[in-house]
C-alpha cells in the first residue's frame, strides 16, 4: 500500500509538471487585445499631433481618437486558454500577423510606412475637403509612347473623356477602365491655358497605358505635418483626416464629446475597412467615447461585438464621417451600423 500511494504521488506530480511544461511551450498563435487610444486633436511627447504652420487654428472643446489594436506576439498556452475565454481579446493563427515569408521587424516596417502612407492620404482627403483640390501633373513623357508630342512634363492633366481627374490614382483608373487601343480625350492644361489631346492607349504588363508618368500636387498658402509615432498600420486615416479638418475650420466637430472611430482613408476621402474592430471598440469605451465612427465594411462584425452604451456610426467616406458628426451637434441621428 504504501509504495502504490508513493507511486500514485509521483504519478500526480508527473503530471502537475509536464501541464505546467505544455501550458508554458508557445504556440503559433498571438493574442489581440484592446490597444491605446489617441486623441488626434491633442499632443503626444509634449508636442501637438497635427501641426499647422502659416495659418490659425481652432480648437476643440472634445476629443477625436484613433484606436488601435495591441499585439502579443509571443504566445503561450496558458495566455491563449485566458484569450479564449476573454471576451475583450481574440487569439488567431500567428500567420495571419505576421506572413510565414516576413520576419517581426519586416512586417513592422510595413506597419510603419502602412501608418505614414495613412498620414499623407488623410492630409490629401482632408484639404480636398476644405477646398485644396489635387492637381495631376505629367513628371515624365515616355519617348516614342502614346503621349509623346501630345502631351508634355508639367502639364495638369484635368479629364479623361470627361471624367474629372482628382487624383493620381483616378487617372489610371479612368485609362485602365477601357480597353488598350482605345482613343481617349485627355483635357489638360498648359501654362494656363485649357487643351485637349486625343491619346491612344497602348498593352503593357497586361495593362492599358498612355506613356506617361503622373505625380500629384496640392497648392495651400500654409505647412501641415502629422507627428506621432510607434502606431503602425493604416487605419487612423479617417481620424487623422477629421482631426485636420477640425484644427482649420472654425466649427468645433466634436460638439465637446469624446468621437472615437476607425478606417483606412485614400486620396479621394473613401474610408475603407480595418482588422481587429472588436478590439478597438473595448478600446473606445474605456477612453469614455459617446459614438463610434464604423467603415461601412465593418459594420456587421462591429454589430456582432457592441459596448454597451456605444453607439455605431456607419460612415463610408470623410464626407459621411463631417455630416454624421455635424448630425449629432444638431442633436439628430446619423444612420447607425
């Protein structure tokens, strides 16, 4: 009896230590869970997020957050069975994270330029709205193309059959709409003055082109800059946008409440939709945050994992996001996820 109750002892010990040996081995896996929230319209390292320069601003009696998504990339068992029982984390393949094919710091310097490029689509959306519109010019006309002798380097290139040219981006969607071999009218300027050239678009890489190189412009009499840094990722466009819009108009956007929100913003001010929508709502509740500003594509996972007491504002666009929060000033109701 007494050595089957030593062996039934060390049995049970044997087991206690190879549970705690698999409950600490890692796992594939990484746990997202709520990351801070920053208020677009206010400082960071003592210095003021968006910075202007050569112009007066405004300021606001509320706040515009971004929120992110905190990462942890070092996964054991044991966090996992807690992430999977949270109801504010979720744990997922670490592939979906970080690619097989990309170390940690490769995929955070995607992060980091993802997150810069946000920066500089939210400043073209936002002065855009306030009536700073983009200009296309011609950088380079590529010899013996479809454009050379028609068009020249520093042309503004205005229409095309015409649709009205906005960014760099919706000229070659408005080229690539047709198929190569199509005659297209090119509306332009020159020193000034107004033309038009008739450009055949020619097959290359599989794709129409009219043998030019476009880059883009945005004349305003004053400097604006964005200055925040470690936050990676794309998805504080529409919040840097708005934070923009709000520091050179007048009107206070905020109405003096805590706006919360998310989404990828490009150059024409679409918001597009982000990872990890879960999570930042937990995020923008514990910030104190009155709505929350949803991209229309994430409507129906934010449906699915409401905050109590938080509203959901669907927006698809920067103008959307300006009317829904002028809405609520009024004391009206934006349409809702």
């Amino acid at each position: 009896m007494r050595r089957r109750g030593v062996t039934v002892l060390l049995g049970a010990l044997l087991t206690t230590l190879l549970s705690i040996g698999v409950l600490g081995a890692p796992i594939p896996y990484v746990v997202l869970g709520p990351g801070p929230t920053v208020d677009t319209l206010g400082t960071s390292d003592g210095k003021e997020i968006i910075q202007v320069s050569g112009r007066s601003t405004s300021t606001s009696a509320g706040q515009l957050r971004m929120t992110t998504v905190g990462v942890q990339p070092t996964v054991k068992l044991r966090a996992a069975i807690a992430g999977w029982l949270s109801k504010d984390e979720a744990v997922v393949p670490r592939e979906l994270v970080y690619p097989p094919d990309e170390s940690q710091d490769e995929v955070d310097k995607r992060n980091a330029e993802d997150f810069r490029n946000s920066q500089t689509s939210a400043e073209t959306a936002a002065l855009v709205e306030l009536g700073y519109p983009v200009q296309v010019v011609v950088k380079e006309v590529t010899a013996a193309g479809p454009s050379a002798g028609l068009l020249r380097a520093g042309d503004v290139i205005t229409t095309v059959d015409g649709a009205k040219v906005t960014t760099a981006a919706k000229l070659v969607e408005l080229v690539r709409a047709k198929p190569a071999g199509t005659a297209l009218t090119i509306g332009y300027t020159r020193d000034g003055v107004a033309g038009k050239a008739t450009v055949t678009s020619r097959e290359q890489d599989g794709r129409p082109r009219i043998g030019l190189v476009p880059d883009q412009r945005q004349p305003h009499p004053f400097t604006l800059k964005i200055d925040l840094n470690n936050i990676g990722g794309p998805s504080a466009g529409l919040m840097f946008a708005l934070g923009i819009v709000d520091k050179l108009e007048p009107d206070d956007l905020t109405g003096g409440k805590i706006i919360a929100g998310t989404g990828t913003i490009d150059d024409e001010g679409r918001v597009g939709p982000i990872g990890g929508i879960a999570q930042k709502l937990v995020g923008a509740k514990e910030a104190g945050a009155a709505v929350f500003l949803v991209p229309a594509g994430n409507c129906a996972e934010a449906v699915r994992n409401p905050q109590p007491g938080l509203p959901l504002i669907k927006v698809g666009s920067l103008a959307e996001a300006l009317t829904a929060l002028e809405t609520l000033r009024s004391g009206g109701q934006p349409p809702r996820c």
